[in-house]
C-alpha cells in the first residue's frame, strides 16, 4: 500500500511509464503537463482533489492499495501509448 507522510518527501516514482506526483506539493506537475507525460497525482486524505488536465492524467487518495494503483497507471500508460506519446 502507498501512503504520503506529510512531513516526508517523495522520491521521483514511474510506474509503468506514468508519473507518480504528489499533490500539491511536487513542482514537477506542471512541466510534466506540458510535455504530455502521464501522471498519477497522489492525493492526501485531507487535501482538495486536483483539477486534472487532460486524458492522460488520473488521480487518488493516498493511501491506495497496490492493485488499485497498478490498475490507474497501466490505463494512463494505455491511453498514452494510443495517443502516440512516450
């Protein structure tokens, strides 16, 4: 299971060919936007939901169980291989 501390920093994760980004506290999300690169945003239990911003992005509540998360990232990294990118 994938959980965020609060107080802990994440390290760059990829899974499958998508972003893992923790909201709203990594400044990668917007470079990674523009580039077109597939993205989880992970988000905090107390946390607002992200507006998300396009079809190649996705989002969920940390924490998420490991299936789960497999699930949400092989269908972005689908949607971006149909989408020619990457």
């Amino acid at each position: 299971m994938l959980s965020r501390d609060a107080d802990v920093e994440m390290p760059d994760v990829v899974l499958f060919g998508v972003e893992l980004v923790a909201w709203p506290d990594d400044p990668r999300l917007t470079a990674l936007r523009a580039a077109g690169v597939p993205c989880l945003v992970l988000v905090a239990p107390d946390d607002r939901a992200p507006v998300l911003d396009g079809d190649l992005e996705d989002w969920v509540r940390v924490p998420v169980d490991d299936r789960e998360l497999e699930v949400r990232c092989r269908r972005l990294a689908r949607l971006a291989a149909e989408a020619g990118v990457g």
